[in-house]
C-alpha cells in the first residue's frame, strides 16, 4: 500500500516538473506583449517567445515541438494584430535550424550562446519587418522600433535564461523517468 502511493507520488512529481517549462512559457507569450517604452522610440516589444524557443530548441527540443512553435505563433498574431502565421512561421524556422545546431551549441561556452541568440534576433526582427511590410502592400513601418525591439531583447536574453536555466534544473533526467 505505502509502495503504491510513495509510486504515484512520484508519478505527480514527475509530471508536475514536466509542466513547469510550459507554465513559464506561457508566462513569457503573456509578457511579450506588454511594450516597454524606450525615449525617443516609443513603445518596443522583446521577443521573449523568441528567447524561450531558443534556449529549448539547444537544451532541451522536446519542450519545444513544431506544434507548439505554431501554436505560439499563432497566439501572437492574433493578439498581436500580425498577419496569420508569420510568427508560427518565424518560430518554427528557428526552431528548426536552432535543433538542427544544437550540438554544435551545446558545446559552446554562454557568450557564444549569447552571440548567436543576437545574430538569430537580429535575422528575425529584420525577416518580420520586411514581411510586415510585404504583407501591407509596401508601407513600411520605421525600421528604428523593430532594431529597438531587438536590441532589448539582446539585453534581456541573459536575465531570461536566467529563469529557463533554473526551470531546466528542475526537469526530471530521462534517464530516471518514471513509466
């Protein structure tokens, strides 16, 4: 009896961990669209959807599948008032080559980690601003808020891996899993 229930405690444990890293990133989709205003450049965004879905596409791709990149990127467009399916379109392809780098990554030290997060950030905000401006027939929106946007994200990316560092601490080891 005691052997049964010590079991499914376990089982709950193990499941409540596994929950965690979605909880914080729905927690991070909430965020991303509160704007924080900068002097002379009114309100930006940061792409904090954009650092979770990197930090996991290295350490751990499971947590991130396409499903959910596309699910995420809905979300946003349609809060965000963006056209339909260009940020599930953005966060699946940066799932995708991030998982297709990852070993590479892996074994980098944090600044290279860092470094490539601006290159993928920088490749990103300037992809969204030339289909934003596609999208509404050639009116293009300044391009100064979208390099601020990324520019807060840049300096923002080490606190939030901060938070995905120790979320990634309490998820169970595959190799202790409970069946």
């Amino acid at each position: 009896m005691i052997y049964g229930f010590d079991r499914r405690l376990r089982q709950l444990d193990y499941m409540a961990r596994l929950i965690i890293p979605q909880i914080l990133l729905a927690g991070l989709l909430c965020l991303s669209f509160v704007s924080v205003p900068l002097p002379a450049m009114g309100a930006v965004k940061p792409h904090l959807v954009l650092m979770a879905v990197y930090y996991w596409s290295i350490y751990r791709p499971t947590i991130v599948p396409p499903y959910l990149c596309f699910t995420l990127g809905l979300i946003t467009d349609v809060i965000g008032s963006t056209p339909l399916g260009l940020n599930a379109l953005i966060l699946i392809v940066v799932r995708w080559i991030v998982s297709d780098q990852r070993r590479f990554l892996m074994g980098q030290p944090y600044i290279s980690i860092w470094a490539v997060f601006v290159l993928v950030a920088t490749v990103e905000s300037f992809v969204q601003w030339v289909l934003l401006g596609l999208a509404s027939g050639l009116h293009w929106v300044p391009l100064l808020p979208v390099a601020a946007s990324a520019l807060v994200s840049f300096f923002l990316f080490p606190f939030i891996t901060l938070l995905l560092v120790f979320t990634h601490r309490l998820l169970p080891v595959a190799s202790r899993a409970i069946p």
